[in-house]
C-alpha cells in the first residue's frame, strides 16, 4: 500500500512539474513530464490521473496547434470522466475540444459539438454558471467563423453579462470582431481597447495578444 501510494504521489508531481511547465511557456519540457505522468497514471490503474493528464496535453497542444493530438487527447479524457461519473470535468473537456475546432477554422464542427454539450448541461438540475459561459464564448467564436456576426454579438453579450472574470477579454474582444464585422468600426474599436485592458489586467499575454490582433484588423480595414 504505501509503494501505491508512493507511485501515486509520483505521478502527481510530474503533472504538475508539467503545469509549472506550461505555465512557463516551456511547452516541450511541459510535455515531457505530461507524458511521464500519463505512463505512470497507466501503470498503476489510475483513469481519473489518465484523464487529467489526457486533459493537460489536450490544452499544451491547442496552444502549439497540434489540433488533431489535441481532439484525440480530449476526447480520451472526457471518455475517462463520463465513466467516473465526472459530469463537470466531462463537459469541460467537451467544451475545449469545442475551441480547438474553432482554433482550426472547423466552425461547422465546432457548432455540432457545442450543441451537443448544450444538451448534456440542460440536462443538469442545477447547471454551473462557468459551464454556461463558457458555451456561449464557444458559440460566440463559432458563429463569428460562419460569417453570422449577429448571432456572435449576441453569445459574445451573454459572456460579458454572465462576468466571469477569465472570460471577459476574450469575450470583448469577439464582440469587438464582430461589430468590425458589422461596420461598426467606432464601436468595434472602443470594445476592443476594453478586451486589450482586461487582458492586461488579468496578465494573460495569450488572450492579449488574440485582441491586438484584432484590433490591428481593425485598424487596416480603417486605412490606419
């Protein structure tokens, strides 16, 4: 029992010698440790450490664009919580395969999955509000990607009024696309000045960057 226990304190600290990794932006570094966590979570028979981890190298490969690794490690996850029992960590595993098929341009795809989660959190007696929000942002992205900006704007203002912090940026910053989208450009720009600022402020260089990007559209299509 206690070399158990031992295995499993080991494979806890490679994933999170994996998450300090990630979070250092030392992605290759950061995928060694998931995948020596991943080997020891199988070696010992641990599904919920298998799809944790599956989860990590899911999210690092989005990051790198690796999106086929990504869907495959995501969907192994989301397979392990579902037979757990794990409803939350299942939808959220749904919901992220749902953004790197937005990442890779698959709106289409992106949309069928988002209403397939839409359906599983309906059918929750008291769904989680970041669950919510986090579908709506999917949906937000999605519809901009169809060429609905309607419908993005739409999604993008229940994220902003739902006022989850983390969400925020990106959710101005897709209600600043699709106003752009629209013509507004005085209005796209104000918006997305707001998404740069939370972005800062929330010290996520990633999501600050997705809106100065944006906002650099903007500026071209404005002849600026």
């Amino acid at each position: 029992q206690a070399m158990r226990e031992l295995d499993f304190a080991h494979y806890e600290i490679e994933n999170m010698r994996g998450n300090l990794a990630s979070d250092q932006c030392e992605y290759a570094l950061a995928a060694q440790h998931y995948q020596r966590a991943l080997g020891l979570a199988e070696a010992i028979n641990h599904p919920e450490g298998i799809a944790k981890t599956c989860n990590n190298l899911g999210l690092l490969n989005l990051r790198l664009g690796s999106f086929a690794q990504a869907e495959a490690q995501l969907d192994r996850a989301a397979t392990l919580y579902q037979s757990l029992g794990k409803a939350d960590a299942m939808i959220g595993c749904r919901i992220t395969r749902a953004v790197g098929l937005n990442l890779a341009r698959r709106f289409t795809d992106a949309q069928f999955v988002l209403q397939k989660v839409e359906q599983e959190i309906s059918q929750q007696s008291q769904p989680r509000p970041w669950q919510l929000a986090l579908l709506q942002l999917g949906y937000a992205e999605c519809y901009l990607g169809l060429g609905n900006p309607q419908q993005a704007l739409h999604y993008a203002q229940l994220v902003i009024d739902a006022e989850e912090i983390d969400l925020l940026p990106d959710a101005y910053r897709v209600r600043g696309e699709a106003l752009t989208a629209n013509g507004r450009l005085e209005d796209a720009e104000k918006t997305l000045q707001v998404a740069i600022r939370l972005a800062e402020q929330n010290e996520d260089d990633s999501l600050t960057a997705y809106a100065w990007r944006a906002i650099a559209t903007l500026y071209r299509q404005q002849g600026k």
